[in-house]
C-alpha cells in the first residue's frame, strides 16, 4: 500500500452504522493514567485513524484536549459534528491527514491512541506509523494500541497482500480492504522503540462462529532517549 488510508473506508463509514462508544480497555486507559492529573486541559491525546470519533467524543467530554488524524472525510465531519453538538466546549483540533507523517513536533503529547487503526497498513509502513508515534510522545508518554491477532475469523482468506495481510473474504473484515493480522513476534518488532509495559488478549464470538481476537499494547516511552 502507498498510504496509511484505504479509501474503501470513506464507503463504509457513509453507508454503515460506525461505533458510537469507546470500547471498555480505551475508557479503562485513559482513566487509570490521567484521570489523578490536575488540569485535565493540559493533558494533550492524539487518535490516529479516529474513524467517527467514538474515543475522542469521549476523551473530550473528561475535560482532555484532543486531537486527531484521520483519512477519511466524511469520518472527519462526522466526528467533529458530534463533537461541536455534544462537547462544544472541546480543546483541541481533528484533520485529515497521513499517519505515516504526523504533522506534530517532537514530544508533543502525553498518550497515542491506535484502535484498530494501523493495522490497515503493510508491516513495513505500520513499523513507520509507530515510529510516528513514538517521535510526538513526551518522555514517559503511553501508545495505546488495539490490533487483531492471527487468529481471528479471516485470516489466511482471500488475497494475501503481505506478510499475515490479506483481503479477506470471510469473517468481520471481508470487504473492508487490506487487512494485516498481528502475530505475538510481530507485535514485538512493532513496538520496539518503546518499553511494552502492558499486553492483553482478548476475544470474542458471535452466532455465527466468527471470532475476533485483539491483542491491546500499552507502550511506553522512555524517560531518556
């Protein structure tokens, strides 16, 4: 692939209903690292690939400045509609952009958010987008990311594209375009540049038989680099 955005996203995100609510592990990161902080203002979160902004929504509303890149278009007004109707006093700014080259300074911000995100990308360019990441954190500043295991309803159907990536043609990602599966040894690789101070797996099933199996990595950066 040669951007961090397939733009198959633009159609599901304007013909499919999208999450409207942050997943329990998002709401359980944020609280436990920056609820205790005294100004919630001055605690400056980036989202890349917000999607509709379920996480931001939510992040604003606890009072944090927000910010966020974001491929899609229409994901990008309809999170910063929601935003200007639910939470009009937000901090902060969404755009469209590429996480492959966030437009941020160095040691910027005190938390990353990636919620199935990144992985819509080659390894290649997803060991860039965490590199990315890692370059706009503060010193001590945490990368959230939520990515789907190998063994999740899919993987090895349909077109293989890359190494563990595929356009699957079974399971909750059929027809949702390039889709890369993390293996445990490829997580490793792809949060070398932090300190892995956190991994949980998750699963799920539905009625039909699919299952969706998560890995969510808490990273952080080291104090002195």
């Amino acid at each position: 692939m040669t951007a961090s955005w397939d733009p198959v996203w633009e159609t599901v995100f304007t013909t499919q209903a999208w999450g409207k609510y942050p997943g329990e592990d998002l709401i359980r990161f944020v609280a436990r690292n920056f609820y205790k902080a005294p100004n919630r203002i001055n605690v400056e979160l980036l989202e890349v690939g917000f999607g509709t902004g379920a996480n931001l929504w939510f992040i604003a509303r606890e009072g944090f400045t927000v910010h966020g890149v974001e491929g899609s278009p229409s994901a990008l007004n309809m999170a910063i509609e929601r935003l200007n109707r639910e939470v009009p006093d937000w901090n902060g700014d969404l755009c469209q952009g590429d996480m492959l080259n966030l437009d941020y300074p160095d040691n910027r911000f005190d938390a990353v958010i990636n919620n199935e995100a990144i992985y819509a990308n080659s390894f290649e360019h997803a060991q860039t987008m965490y590199k990315e990441a890692h370059r706009v954190l503060k010193p001590g500043g945490l990368m959230f990311s939520r990515m789907f295991t190998d063994e999740t309803t899919g993987y090895g159907t349909g077109q293989q594209v890359g190494p563990h990536a595929f356009m699957v043609d079974t399971g909750p990602m059929a027809g949702k375009g390039y889709t890369r599966f993390t293996t445990r040894e490829c997580l490793t690789t792809l949060f070398s540049p932090f300190t892995l101070v956190e991994l949980q797996l998750i699963s799920r099933e539905n009625d039909h038989g699919e299952k969706v199996s998560e890995w969510i990595a808490i990273g952080q950066k080291n104090m002195v680099e």
